[in-house]
C-alpha cells in the first residue's frame, strides 16, 4: 500500500509469513546477512534488502521493518 504521509510518499509490504527473530532483526539490512540457516545453500546472497536499504537512503529515503516470529513482517519505504 501507497499514501502520502506529510509531503513524503510511504510505501508499506505486508507479509503473512514466519516472521523475523528477535535475534536476526537488526543484521538484516547488513550486506550478506542470511537468518535462515537452513537457506544457506539455496543460491541467496545476502545481498537484496542491502541494496534496497542503499537505494532508498541514496534518494533520502529510510527502510524499515518491524516483524515479529509467526506475525509476518511489514517492511515501509518513506521518500
């Protein structure tokens, strides 16, 4: 979802997912970072959410998460 939020634009991703622990929450964003053990095989890099946190910074932007373990997550982009 979309919308204006005091002359800057939010954008927000919802998830239904497992969620993020408490533990991996802040490393995320870190270059490389993978929380899920079990997926270390599967081809990721570690790299997507880095690049998209230098991205959104890079236009002044902030990208943050807020997610808790069998909740989802919420990921919102403000420009």
């Amino acid at each position: 979802a979309a919308k204006e939020n005091h002359g800057a634009v939010q954008l927000q991703v919802r998830d239904t997912g497992s969620g993020i622990s408490p533990e991996d929450l802040p490393h995320i964003f870190d270059r490389f970072y993978r929380g899920d053990k079990s997926r270390q095989g599967s081809g990721e890099s570690g790299l997507g959410l880095a690049i998209a946190k230098s991205i959104v910074e890079a236009h002044g932007g902030t990208l943050t998460v807020e997610s808790a373990p069998g909740k989802g997550s919420v990921f919102t982009v403000r420009l």
